[in-house]
C-alpha cells in the first residue's frame, strides 16, 4: 500500500495566480447595469462640479455689473465732428437733405 502511494503522483494543489485577484477588468465581469450606476455617478458628478462653476461664473458676473465692469457700462462713442468739406462733398453726392428740420420735423 505505502508503495501504491508513492508511485501516484502528488497533484499540486492549484493556488490562484498572484495577479489573478478574481476582479479582472470591471467591463468583462461587471453587470451593465452596475456600470450603468457607475456612469451615472460619474456624470452626475461632472454635473455637480459644472453647476457650482456656473454659479461662480453668474456671482462674477453680477459682481461686474454691479461694479460698473461690464459691457452695458461702456459709454458710446462719440462721432467725429465732420468737416466743411465732408459736408460739403456729401451734400453734392445727394447724403444730406439741406431742408430736414426746417420745418419742424425730422
């Protein structure tokens, strides 16, 4: 019997490998719809941090507004006087119209 035993030989016993954790990559072995939380985790994450950055954007704004910095804060400019000559040679091209406002209308 002792020698039956010894020829047989001694199955190693089968260890998982030191890379093989069992967690492989999330897409083969995840559920969709396990992944599909995972996404939307992510997005509404990115929303979250998007929302706040428009807030801050909106507070900015209002700061400018208030500050006399924006745009609605810029005066006009003003038209350059025009000249004798300029008049001159827009009334001979037919631009001016000598008799607007003469008689009390525009």
């Amino acid at each position: 019997m002792d020698d039956e035993k010894q020829k047989e030989p001694e199955k190693p016993k089968e260890e998982p490998a030191a890379d093989n954790t069992g967690k492989g990559d999330k897409f083969e072995t995840t559920p969709i719809i396990e992944r599909a939380r995972q996404e939307r985790e992510g997005l509404e994450a990115a929303n979250k941090k998007k929302e706040e950055l428009l807030d801050r954007e909106e507070q900015i704004m209002a700061k400018r507004a208030l500050g006399g910095m924006s745009e609605a804060g810029v005066p006009p400019e003003k038209p350059k006087p025009e000249t004798d000559e300029e008049y001159t040679e827009r009334f001979m091209k037919g631009e001016v119209n000598p008799l607007k406002g003469l008689d009390g209308t525009q």
